[in-house]
C-alpha cells in the first residue's frame, strides 16, 4: 500500500533560474510536480535524491517540506552540500490567559 506525503521544495538563498528546483524534478522521477510541490506521493527516495543534487548546488540551501497523511506528521529537512538536519515540527498550544476570555 504505501505512506503518502506533500512535498515543498524551496531554496533559501536563491534559484533564479529554477535550476536546483528543475534537478530535484529530474531526480525525483515524479512528472506530477505543481511549480514547487508534490502532493500525494510515495517519494521513498526524497533523502538520498535531494542530497546528491544538494552537491552539484553546493552553495544552496535546499529545504525540504513534508506532511504526511497521518495528523501530527509535519517535518523540514534542510539540505547543504550534501549534508541534511531533519526537524519534526513541535505543536504547542498557548497558556491560559484569563484576560483572553470573551
């Protein structure tokens, strides 16, 4: 059966061309891309694929995002020069304030 996932790929300091985006497509094998995300996709591979392109771009920082099918599954990979820091995101809720009743 299989896990799906949404998929954003974004370069921090610049892709003027659409060339890291452009070799990530490529690399990624998927043909359903819309501008700059993947939805719904089995994209085992993500890691592995988006480290080897991070070295051809060794100056980019490539940011991955995904959000799983499962609630709470929300994640960042950060990826450059063919090393990656992957991050869960953290949901928090607000304290109570009183003075926020209405």
């Amino acid at each position: 059966m299989g896990y799906y996932t949404d998929y954003t790929v974004e370069v921090e300091n610049g892709d003027p061309f659409g060339e890291v985006l452009g070799a990530i497509k490529e690399q990624s094998c998927y043909g359903c891309w819309h501008n700059n995300q993947l939805y719904e996709v089995k994209w085992y591979e993500h890691h592995k694929d988006v480290s080897e392109v991070s070295k051809t771009f060794p100056d980019k920082l490539i940011v991955i995002g995904g959000e799983g099918e499962e609630s709470g599954d929300i994640w960042r990979e950060y990826f450059l020069n063919g090393k990656s820091q992957y991050v869960k995101a953290k949901l928090t809720f607000e304290a109570f304030d009183k003075n926020k009743l209405k």
